[in-house]
C-alpha cells in the first residue's frame, strides 16, 4: 500500500517539473525564434533599396602597401555574391574592391551598406579622396559599413582600400538605399545575437550563483553547464561586430575573451558529457583531460600574443585555429557516436542529448541549403537555433537528474516516515495486549454470570420490565464483543489449523452478512473459484472477514455493491473485500489497525486492529487501497496449499 502510495506521489510530481520545465524551455524558444526571424525582416519590409551584387577586386601586393590609389592598367578580377573572392592570397596584404554604385538621385539621403566585410584596417576612396576610415590594432576582421554617399544622376565607383589578415573583401554584398532604413538594418540585424547572448549570460551567472545550494555529486555538472553558458553567451557577444565597432578601443579584450570561451567552452562541454555518460568511456574521459591539458596551452598563447604582437602570431593561428579545430571535430564526432550508442540501449539521457546534436545538424545543413539556394547572399544564422536547442537538451538532462535525486531523497523520508509510524504502533500494541490479555479474561467471567441472571429474572417479569431487560442484555452482549477482541487480539493462537477451502468458508460468511447488507440497502456479490485451499483456524477467518465486511457494509451509501472476490497469483491465493461506499482519506488509511481508532459514534475501533492481527497469525498480508468518496478494497494474501498436501 504505502509503497503504491509513495510511487504514484513521485509520479505526479515529476511529471508537473518536466512538464514546467517543458514549456519554460519552449517558451524561451519561440521568444528567440520571433525575435530572430522577425527583426530583420521588418527592417526589408520599408526598404527599396537596391543590391549590388558584383563587383572588382584587386589584391594589393606587400610591396605596393603605400599606394593610395589601385595601379593603373592594373587587372580587375570579377567578384560578386556568387563568386566572393576574400581569401586573401600568398604575397598580398589585402585588396582593391571597386564597387559601381548606381545613379542615386532617387534617395534623399543616399547610404551605402556593406553587412558582410572583412578587413583590419579600411579606407574609402570617392573621386580620389579618403572619405571613410576604419583601422584596428586587433584581429577580429568581420565588420559592416554604413557610409552615406552624394545623390548623383549617373552611376559612380567606390573603391575600397582593405588591409588585413586572412581575408579581406565583401561576401553577401552591398546595399543602397535610404539612410533611416539602412542604419537601422546595419544595427537591426546584429540585435537578435546580442539579445540571445546577454540573456544566456545572464542565465548562466544566475546558475552559477546558485552553486552553493547543490550537493557535492550534482555541483560538477551544474557547474560545467553554467560554463558552456556562459562561454557560449561571451562567443555570441563578442562574435558579433557591432560591439567591435562601437567599442573599438576595447578590441583587444573582446579578442581576447572570445578565444578565452573557447577554450572554456569545449572542455566543459567535454565534462559534461562525461558525466552524463557516468565515466563508463575511459578513453572519453582520457580525451577530455587531455583537451583541457590543450586549452591552457591556448589560453597561454593567446595572452602572449596579446603582449607580444605580430611575432607570435604565426603560433597563435596554428593553435587556436587549424588544431584547435581538428579537436573540436573529434570531440564533437565521439561525443555524437557515444550518445548515439548509448541512446540505442535505452538511455534516456543520450536520447536526449542525441536529439539536441540532431537538431543542431539539421539546423545546419537547412543553413547550407539556403545558402546554395540564395546564390551564397544567405548569411548563416539557423545553426544558432540549433546551438539553442542542443543547450536545451543539456539543461534538460540536468534538471532530470536532480529531480530523480530529489525523488530518491522523498523516497527515503517517507520510507523512515513509514518506519517510525510502524514501530510506534508494534509498541502500542504490545502495551494494550498485555492490559487485554490481564483484565479482559477476569471481566467477561463475571459478565456471563450477571448475563444468565439477567435472563432468568427476564422471564419472571411483566413486558415492560422484559424491554428493559432485554435492552441490558444487548448492552452486555456489546461489552462481551469488545471483550472477545481484546482476547483474540491478546491471544489469536490458532487452537487448530486446517486446510479451508476459501469458497466454502466466503460462502458461509455471505450467508450471515447478506441480511445485514441487505438492511443498509447493499447486495454482496461473491466470486470464488472453485479449488482455493489456505492453511487456518475457520472461525478466526471468519472473525477477520466479517470484521472487513462489516466496515464495508457500514461504509455503504445509496446502492451499495460489496464485491468479493477470490483468485491464485503465483503461490498466493488473493481475496479482495471492495466496496463502493464513502472511502478513506490517506490520514484515515494510515491509522487503519491502530487501536480505538473510529469515525463512526458507537464504533470501538477494535475491528481492523483485530482483523489484521488473525491475518498476520495466518501468514497472510492485509492491503488497503481506498479513495474519498469512491469506496475501498481490502486485499488479503494468504500462502495457498495444495491440495495434494492434506489429501
Ligand atoms: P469501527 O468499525 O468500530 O469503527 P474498525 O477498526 O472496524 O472500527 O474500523 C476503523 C475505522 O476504519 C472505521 O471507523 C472507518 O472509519 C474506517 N474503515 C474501515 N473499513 C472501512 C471501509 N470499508 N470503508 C470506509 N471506512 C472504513
Ligand atoms: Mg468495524
């Protein structure tokens, strides 16, 4: 009972967390992706502004860095949306772009857009002159230019000077339109990446503090959860160019920070994952111990670098770039192979987490379909959702963890709870059972004696005397009954054993009881197979079941059914009392058997008490299960015998 009891509380309140969690987790969701899609869509919605989609280039050679003009006659290149040439090759320092810009007149305040740009340090050339120019001392080279231009009837050409790295030039190119609708594009767009990134941190620095509250077991992941959020919500800010543009001077740090998530990120990431697999991978956990070992090394080289300059930059690129990403693809690949595996099996964690890695792959690969569709203008931002989801999924795993330690930690304080309940009860039944066994015995003496008199001078008396009489008598029979509990409670040693055919004795039992049900307006039906055998005294049985079915009877409403019935399970022969009459709440059931324990006026609340003792003398087990208001089941289990034992 209890345990039925405890596991059906759990359940209910595991699924209110999940599900809570459920939709505060989508919730979040459909909030990012609203924000996200619809932003910069509205921004496109008031704008007729005009793309340019090709344009020229000419790589600027190390020798030539001084120009300040393209090399005449020199060779344009044709470049454009389809054909984005950036890669910036062997012996040049950046390049040359010139862009025509078409007549402009129809604008009132004419602004050119370059969303997508590459370069360190650039310079905008109209008619000859300088007339824009931006120059970093750091090397994050993705950034956007929004420059107003004259309103001309004819088409003219920009040319850009861009110095840099690794690439240099435009990718998704450029747009002309109205300033209002191209500054709030060129901000707009980059929005949803700050939004997304601050309230992830901010998430992640509340998770963090709330550290302290978490057992030592569940404080690891906790934490290495915390830090992929927040590497992952410093990677979003800093990745995004409008903090580099507007913060210029604070470069170095974004940089710097942003190489330092790095190497917090993939290790956490690695930790967690680990312990989600509960270590049962040595080889993981090896691989992960070592790729901390390799993120120091960067962050080391990454703060030499920023002391240290052009000289280290050689080193820097080929650790935090080329090697540090052939780490990340081999983690990322084993960790997907693993929860793959494990997810087969059955573990729901790994499903979990293999479906976070899912989404993150579809969300991808729908990037490189509009990608390929859109002529290469797609900018790639669906993976963000993807990474969403995937952090999802992690926290998802965690919140499924404590709530099952919390499960367990309900589990064993009811379990104690039970314990305590069980034995304060043995000890109060021992201390009545002694009382009963002393005074009971000497008292119902006495009481049949006076009981015969009583009925003699009954018989010698006029008929209202004879009411009187008979009314005394009732009151001791009464008082004999409760006498007759307290013995068989005191002493219920079974005089003699026999094997009872339990259809024989319930049959016996209906016979007496059926007029009792029938005057509370209730039928008993009985169901009892044939061939049921149990080891027992007949009368205590009968004593227990007529305790039981008086209740039940007692119990009835309007239209009572007192159903019994009686089956083999195994090696045990189950009997069920069910009624369909006002029920028992969970305080009323667990004082169920303990002594003077009645809600009915003239009750004496030795019944059950007595009832389940003559059970446990028999070897058999009494269960209740009962709702308020919907009646109650007493299920009785007794060891069945065989028949060829006594035959
Ligand atoms: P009594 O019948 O004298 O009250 P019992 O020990 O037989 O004492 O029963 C104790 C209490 O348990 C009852 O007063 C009643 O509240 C509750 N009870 C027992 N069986 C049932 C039942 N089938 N339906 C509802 N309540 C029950
Ligand atoms: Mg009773």
């Amino acid at each position: 009972m209890s345990k039925w009891l405890i596991a059906s509380i759990y359940r209910t309140r595991c699924k209110m967390k999940s599900s809570r969690l459920t939709a505060l987790l989508s919730m979040i969701g459909v909030m990012v992706f609203a924000l996200m899609v619809l932003s910069p869509k509205s921004a496109f919605a008031h704008s007729p502004d005009l793309p340019i989609t090709e344009w020229n280039i000419q790589w600027i050679r190390a020798d030539d860095r001084t120009a300040t003009a393209p090399p005449e006659g020199g060779a344009w290149l044709p470049s454009g949306t389809g054909r984005p040439l950036t890669a910036i090759p062997e012996g040049a320092v950046g390049a040359w772009v010139r862009l025509v810009i078409p007549p402009t007149s129809a604008w009132n305040h004419p602004t050119l857009l370059i969303e997508r740009l590459y370069g360190l340090d650039v310079s905008v050339y109209e008619e000859g002159r300088v007339v824009y120019r931006i120059k970093r001392n750091f090397d994050y080279e993705r950034t956007k230019l929004l420059l107003p231009v004259a309103a001309k009837g004819d088409s003219t050409d920009v040319i850009l000077r861009i110095e840099s790295k690794t690439r240099a030039g435009l990718v998704s190119g450029a747009r002309i339109g109205e300033f209002n609708a191209m500054s709030e594009r060129f901000v707009r767009k980059e929005l949803p990446d700050l939004l997304l990134g601050a309230s992830i941190g901010f998430l992640a620095m509340i998770m963090i503090l709330f550290t302290g509250y978490l057992s030592r077991r569940q404080r690891g992941p906790w934490v290495a959860l915390s830090l992929i959020a927040l590497s992952t919500s410093i990677i979003l800010i800093t990745y995004s160019p409008l903090p580099n543009i507007y913060f210029n001077e604070y470069g170095r740090i974004f940089q710097l920070l942003f190489d330092t998530s790095m190497c917090v990120l993939f290790p956490a990431f690695c930790f967690y994952v680990d312990s989600v697999f509960e270590g049962r991978y040595a080889f993981f956990t090896t691989f992960g111990r070592w790729l901390i070992g390799y993120c120091v090394c960067c962050f080391a080289i990454d703060v030499l670098y920023q002391v240290f300059g052009d000289p280290v930059y050689p080193i820097y690129r080929l650790f935090t770039g080329m090697i540090f990403a052939a780490w990340i693809f081999v983690e990322l690949l084993m960790i997907l192979v693993l929860s793959i595996m494990n997810a087969v099996r059955g573990n729901r964690d790994s499903i979990i987490l293999s479906l976070g890695f899912l989404s993150l792959a579809i969300a991808g690969v729908a990037d490189l379909i509009l990608l390929f569709a859109s002529h290469s203008m797609h900018v790639l931002f669906i993976w963000k959702y993807g990474v969403m989801l995937l952090i999802g999924s992690l926290v998802m795993i965690l919140a499924r963890r404590i709530s099952a330690d919390y499960a367990k930690l309900l589990s064993y304080s009811k379990e104690l709870e039970l314990y305590n309940h069980r034995l304060q009860r043995t000890e109060k039944m021992k201390i009545i059972s002694d009382l009963a066994a002393s005074v009971a015995h000497e008292v119902r003496n006495p009481m049949q004696v006076t009981r015969g008199y009583l009925q003699l001078l009954s018989s010698k008396t006029d008929e209202e005397t004879k009411r009187q009489f008979s009314m005394a008598i009732n009151e001791l029979d009464r008082a004999s009954t409760i006498i007759t509990d307290f013995l068989t409670f005191a002493k219920p040693e079974l005089d003699t054993i026999v094997p009872l055919n339990v259809k024989e004795e319930i049959q016996q039992i209906e016979t007496i009881m059926s007029p009792l049900a029938a005057m509370h307006g209730g039928v008993l039906i009985v169901r009892i197979p044939d061939g049921l055998y149990i080891n027992g005294n007949s009368s205590k049985f009968k004593q227990a079941f007529i305790n039981m079915i008086k209740n039940s009877i007692e119990a009835l409403q309007s239209e009572g059914i007192i159903e019994i019935e009686a089956f083999a399970e195994g090696d045990t022969a189950v009997i069920r009392v069910k009624d369909n009459g006002e029920g028992m709440d969970e305080g009323q059931i667990a004082k169920l058997g303990e002594p003077f324990f009645s809600t009915k006026s003239k009750g004496t609340g030795l019944g059950t008490m007595v009832t389940f003792r003559i059970i446990e003398v028999m070897k058999g087990t009494l269960e209740y299960r009962s709702t308020k208001g919907k009646g109650t089941e007493a299920i009785v289990r007794f060891p069945l015998v065989s028949r060829d034992q006594f035959q």
